[in-house]
C-alpha cells in the first residue's frame, strides 16, 4: 500500500504516503542522540502535529481553488510536504496568485495563534530561564517556530512552491502563460543550486533532495504547459464525440504516447499504445 486514507475534509481525501514515518524516525533518532529521550518526544509529537498545519495549509489552497470552481481530487503527505491535487489548475493568472497565496496564509494565523498562547502561557518568560521550560513550553515553540519556517520556505518563488507560483502569476498577468512558466523555472534552478550548495555545507541531504525535487516538478508542468498548448482546441478534450460535417462517421480524437500528438480516428477503433 503507497498511501493510507486518514480521513477527508470538506470532501477532500486525506492521504499519508507511507515515505512521511521516515520523517518522525529520522528526527526521533536525531534527536535521541542530541537531547536525550525527552527532545526526541518533543520533536515527534512536533512533526506529527506540523502534519495537521500541513493540511491545513493544503485545504487552504484547495478551499481558494474551489472559490474558482476548482476541484481538488486529494490531499496526500510526503516527508517533503504536502500535494494537493487539482482537477486543473487555474487559467486567470490572479485566481492562480490568490489560490497560491491561501495556504501561506493558513500557516501565518496559526502561528499568530500559537504566538498568542505563548504570550499567554507565559512561555516567553519561561523560556528566559532554561530550567523552567516545561514539555507544553517546548512543544508550542517548536510547533510556532516550524510554522514561521514553512510560510518563508513555501513563499521562496521556487517553481512550482507557492512563491513560485505567485512569480508565474505575477509575470503572466504581463507576458504569455509559456514564458512565465519559462522563467519561473529559470528561478527555481537558480534556487536549486543554493540548495545543493546549503546541503553540501551543511551536510543536509534532504534540503538538496527538496531542490532537485522542485525543478523536477516545474520542469514537468512546464512541458505540460507546452504540450497541452500545441493542441487546437477542438482536440484539447480526449474522447469526446464529435460528428464532422462530411459525413455521419463519429470522430474522436487520442493521445499517441509515441508520436506525441492528438489524433483523430473513428469512435470504437482500437488504440495504439
């Protein structure tokens, strides 16, 4: 099994990559050798309850993205984050930019939220004194700390992050959908290469995996993008009938995965794969 259904939201499929308990393990262990058995359980019961912030930023690009009459098919957790799934990506480039901005915007209200208990807490007065920070003060740092980490990360305009889709947005909204993609992809390499490089230093293997990954991703949609473009429009939705005027016969039109185009061929011939 890749992935386990944890429940759903607003009719939203909630799923765990299997990969995402190689997170907790990992930062347990670390953790464990660092700061003992305390910091370690800290630190887990920190990744898990970042992974309900993490959903909750994802419901908030998939609530916005809905607003436009956007679907999202699921949501699903990876050890890198999460993946929202939508039916399409939006066409106006200031629906793109809102849906973008929503889940940032989730994580900024729960840390403005965890900071209000902090300064209710007392926990900034605890923290002062190392010896009177108790396991709440600790988790509820770590917790806010994490949130403060994800809205600057997911704001980097790194292609396909949420930065970088507000760059794409942005430049769309002056230049063709295609060469606004171009250079946002342009971007995130750039950003790639300070990412192998911190992981390099630092000796931090995941953030250049994180790098590599994001290029990958923007490169992907990037050749969708173009793909989907060089189509007409009358052939853009596979497998819907149409009658030419020629003649009675029923068309259809299907992806060659060989050739790498549209074709159109006669309703119930056989396919060429």
């Amino acid at each position: 099994m890749r992935s386990w259904r944890i429940g759903s939201a607003f009719g939203i499929g909630l799923y765990v990559h299997w990969s995402f308990l190689l997170l907790p393990a990992i930062v347990g262990w670390y953790q464990l050798n660092q700061g003992g058995f305390d910091a370690a359980l800290v630190s887990v019961i920190s990744v898990f309850a970042l992974l309900g912030c993490v959903i909750l930023h994802e419901l908030g690009h998939s609530l916005m993205a809905r607003v436009y009459g956007v679907n999202t098919r699921d949501i699903t957790m990876y050890p890198i984050g999460g993946i929202a799934r939508l039916e399409r990506m939006p066409e106006r480039p200031i629906e793109e930019l809102f849906i973008a901005i929503a889940g940032p915007l989730v994580n900024v209200v729960i840390s403005l939220v965890l900071f209000g208990g902090m300064l209710l807490s007392g926990t900034f007065e605890r923290i002062a004194d190392i010896r009177s920070v108790g396991f709440g003060d600790r988790l509820l740092s770590e917790l806010f700390l994490m949130n403060v980490v994800l809205v600057v990360f997911n704001m980097l305009p790194a292609f396909p992050m949420d930065g970088g889709r507000v760059l794409r947005s942005l430049l769309a909204m002056w230049i063709d959908r295609i060469p606004a993609t171009e250079v946002a992809v342009m971007v995130a390499c750039v950003f790639c290469a300070l990412f192998l490089t911190v992981a390099i230093l630092q000796k931090s293997p995941l953030i250049g995996l994180i790098g590599v990954f994001v290029v990958f991703l923007g490169r992907q949609e990037l050749a969708m993008l173009r793909k989907r473009r060089s189509v007409p429009a009358a052939a853009v939705a596979a497998d819907i009938p149409t009658v030419l005027p020629a003649g009675p016969r029923v068309i259809v039109h299907v992806w060659d995965p060989l050739r790498g185009v549209w074709v159109a061929q006669p309703y119930g011939a056989r396919r060429h794969s």
